[in-house]
C-alpha cells in the first residue's frame, strides 16, 4: 500500500462539478492498493501517517504530527500510485488490486483512520475526482507499507 502525503493549508475534493470534500490544515493523503495489501498494511499506514513528525514546532523543525497539531486528513484513493512505468511509455497497472477487493480495503482504511480521532474527510472510490489544494512548504512524503 502506498499513501502520498501532502502538508496543505486547505485542498478538496470535487466530482462533476460538486465538491465531495474539503479540509483546512491537514494532510491529503493520496491511497494506492496493490494486489497483494492486506489488513497489516492498513494498520501500518494509518499508525505512519498519523504519526508522522512533519509540522512544524515553534523553532521550524519538522515535530508535530497530524494528531499533535488538530489538523484534518483528506483521503483519496488512487489507483495509479500502483503504476509501473519500468517497461515501455504506458504504466502498466497490473499490481493494482482490482476495484471489487480494493473498496472493501480502502474501506477498512477510512475506518480505521476515523478509529483515531482525527478529522477524516474522503472522496469517493473509482471516480474521477479532481483535487484541489495548497501544498504548505511544499511538504509531500511518500509511505510505502512493504518498505
């Protein structure tokens, strides 16, 4: 599974022409699931992302959390963070899990991000969505659970 991570001061989420969500300070945490995620990997992102040390404290140094700061997540899937781009011009997406196993993944993953606390806001699975946002920094990570 793999989350990019975004530091924002505000982003949303809109499909045809109507916004689906949106956040102040937080993250954006775009979310590809690859064939073989399983429920270990949920748990190693949501613990990863929630606690990762990228606000900043009063001295600039990266220290603060999503959790430590207040600050809202803003979840979308995003199948095409699984694409290979090794062989040929075209991604390939084979790695992708297919969408029936992946909604009941992501699903599970929404859960268990609202099982913190946090402020969780989501897009809407296999749609196409455009995302808006204002990258703060820009601060963007990328969390990889099989590594």
């Amino acid at each position: 599974m793999i989350a990019l991570v975004q530091r924002v001061l505000s982003a949303s989420v809109s499909s045809n022409d109507s916004v689906l969500a949106s956040i102040n300070k937080g993250l954006v945490v775009l979310i590809g699931i690859s064939s073989n995620d399983s429920e270990d990997d949920i748990h190693y992102i949501v613990d990863k992302v929630s606690n990762l040390r990228i606000f900043s404290n009063e001295n600039g140094h990266f220290d603060e959390s999503i959790i430590n700061v207040s600050g809202s997540v803003l979840l979308v899937s995003q199948f095409t963070l699984m694409g290979s781009t090794k062989k040929g011009r075209r991604p390939s997406f084979q790695d992708a899990m297919n969408p029936v196993e992946a909604r009941g993944l992501y699903c599970k993953l929404v859960d268990e991000f609202h099982s913190t606390g946090l402020d969780i806001k989501t897009g809407q699975f296999q749609t196409n969505m455009q995302v808006s946002l204002v990258n703060d920094g820009p601060v963007t990570v990328i969390v990889d659970s099989k590594k």
